[in-house]
C-alpha cells in the first residue's frame, strides 16, 4: 500500500552524524549521485514518487538537515533507492577543480563557526538540566518505565529470542527553513502514541533508551529516532510489532493529546519537586533566553553556508531534457525491476 515515511538521515550542526549506513542496508540496488544537479535529481525524484503511487508502493523519503530538500529515497519492499551528496559533504571537492572549490571552503569556515556557537548554546542546555537534575526523583521515573514496559511487553521474556534491530534516524532538523519536524506523519497511522512531557535534565531521553533497549531485547525492531541538535539523546522510539511509538514532546517539537487512545506521561509533574519552575524562574528564563540567542547565532552561520552552497551547486550544470528523460528512464527500469 502507498505510503511516503519523511525522516533525516544526518545532522550537521552542532556535531556531523550519519546514519546513511542504517539506510542503506538491506538495499539490493542503490544509486549515489556525487557532484549531480539539484533540479535534475529532485526531477528524477518526482517521476519516482509518481510511480510509486501508481503501482501503490511505499516509499520512504529522506530530506536535507541543510535546507529540508529531498536528497535521497527508498523504496524498502523492492529494496531499491538512490542518494544526492550533499553540498556540506566536504568530499564531494574531489569532483572538482581547486578554483570551483573556493565556495566550499567559505560554507566549510561558516560551518565551523555555526559549530561553535552550538556547542556554546549545548553547554546552556547543559545548565538547565543541572536545575532539574538536583529536584528529580529518578527512582520514580524508573518505576513509570517499568510500568509502562509491563504494558507494552505483557509476555515475559524469551531467553532464546534474538534481539531486534534498532534502525537509527532523526524525525527533524533545524534547518535554514526553519525547524522541520516529522513526527506527525511518522505516528500517523500508528494506534498507541505516548506523549513523554518533562524539561530539560528530567530523563526523557534515558526514558526512551530503556524502553528501546527491552523492546529490543524481546526481539523487536525499533526505529530510533535521535535529537538532531544532540545525536547522544533520543527523542522519538516506534515499534512497528507492537503499533506503539513514544516521543519527546517538548518544545521546538511540541504535541498534544488528538486521539482517545494518546496519553501523556510527564516527568515532570511526576518525578520534579512541586515549585521547582517558580523557584529558580529568573534563573531558568535567563538561561532559556541566552539559548535561544545561541542558536540564533548559528542559524545565522548556516544561512551564510547555505547561500555559498546555492553558488557552488550552481556550477553543476542540470541535464539536457533528452538526457533527464533518459536518467529518469534508466532509474525507473533500476528502481522497479521493470
């Protein structure tokens, strides 16, 4: 049945990570397009997109964390799909001459820079939790765990079941565009949704590893979903066996309760000592005030970036309409078997 999964693959900022490897695997055919114009990938894109909705096939789509751009798919029951290198992959300079790579070497100094002021805005981060940290119950939370992996895996554990893959990814990234989240249309058809409420340093994320770590024992596949702006924390774990997802579901990707079967669990109200918002408030809307300039600052550096990466990519020259129709030919014959 047709259905389109969005997700990344990588983040850039404030740490590079891929996760294009997890993509891949189990591909039998996968095509890399190095140093290949935008508009002509994005076009053989939108014929492979319309033929899957043809032949009612699912796809799974994967988008830039630079700008939110697709530059990759794949089709997982033909085990078929293809990627775009990516401006901000210093590698692909090996496709061109010293001059042409004046412009990656500015986007490569406006990176950097980006870099660091994410760091400094991760080291912010870092303080609040410190708040939070010192007033939480964490014997509590891993009781509301327990309980909750008691609901999910009624069945007690197999000694001689292997453990399930765990399939990395991000559902999000801050990009040039603004902050692209996907959990909606990753959860969508997914029956039972746990909304894991909390603040910074309250164990939303330790929360999340644990559950995926049992589910997986249990022999489960679990789709992991990391924090693009800290690939070390989760902030998304689905269980496609089980139809249950659970998600970080806090600010900048905040949701709440839309069908009778979604439930809220709050760390917060559960496992912080009552009052701890109002007591350190001056402190905590200062912090949150010095984030927020933080990474004001290097979105700034992104932007910068990505103007350099539109004049880079400019120089790659899009294909002639006969032979677009000749590559959107050929990855269709690739992509389906046909």
């Amino acid at each position: 049945m047709y259905n389109e999964e969005h997700f990344f693959t990588e983040t850039i900022a404030p740490m590079p990570v891929s996760y294009w490897q997890d993509f891949c695997e189990g591909a039998d055919t996968f095509l890399h397009y190095n140093a290949f114009p935008k508009e002509s990938f994005l076009q053989i894109f939108k014929a492979v997109q319309e033929h899957t909705k043809k032949s009612n096939i699912p796809i799974q789509i994967v988008h830039s964390p630079l700008d939110g751009v697709v530059c990759g798919w794949m089709l997982p029951s033909l085990k078929t799909g293809a990627m775009r290198t990516q401006p901000f992959d210093f590698n692909i300079r090996t496709c061109f001459t010293a001059k042409d790579c004046a412009h990656t070497d500015v986007m490569e100094r406006n990176l950097l820079s980006a870099r660091q002021i994410f760091s400094r805005a991760h080291e912010v981060h870092d303080r609040q939790e410190e708040i939070y940290i010192s007033r939480m119950d964490f014997d509590f939370a891993n009781i509301l765990c327990e309980a909750l992996l008691n609901r999910l895996l009624p069945h007690p554990s197999n000694s001689n079941t292997a453990a399930g893959k765990q399939i990395n990814r991000f559902f999000g990234a801050p990009t040039v565009n603004g902050n692209i989240c996907y959990i909606p249309e990753l959860t969508e058809n997914i029956s039972k949704r746990y909304f894991i409420k909390g603040r910074p340093g309250t164990g939303k994320s330790t929360f999340l590893k644990r559950i995926a770590s049992e589910v997986s024992k249990r022999g489960y596949d679990v789709y992991v979903y990391h924090c693009s702006f800290d690939p070390k924390s989760l902030d998304m774990v689905i269980v496609p066996q089980l139809d249950a997802c659970l998600f970080d579901s806090t600010a900048p990707h905040e949701y709440f309760p839309t069908r009778p079967n979604d439930e809220i669990i709050d760390l917060y109200q559960e496992c912080v000592v009552p009052g701890t918002d109002e007591k350190f408030r001056n402190e905590l809307d200062a912090l949150e005030a010095e984030y927020k300039a933080k990474l004001a600052d290097g979105a700034a550096y992104l932007k910068k970036m990505k103007a350099e990466a539109d004049v880079f990519e400019a120089q790659i020259p899009n294909l002639a309409a006969s032979e677009l129709e000749s590559e959107i030919n050929r990855v269709l014959r690739l992509m389906f078997k046909l």
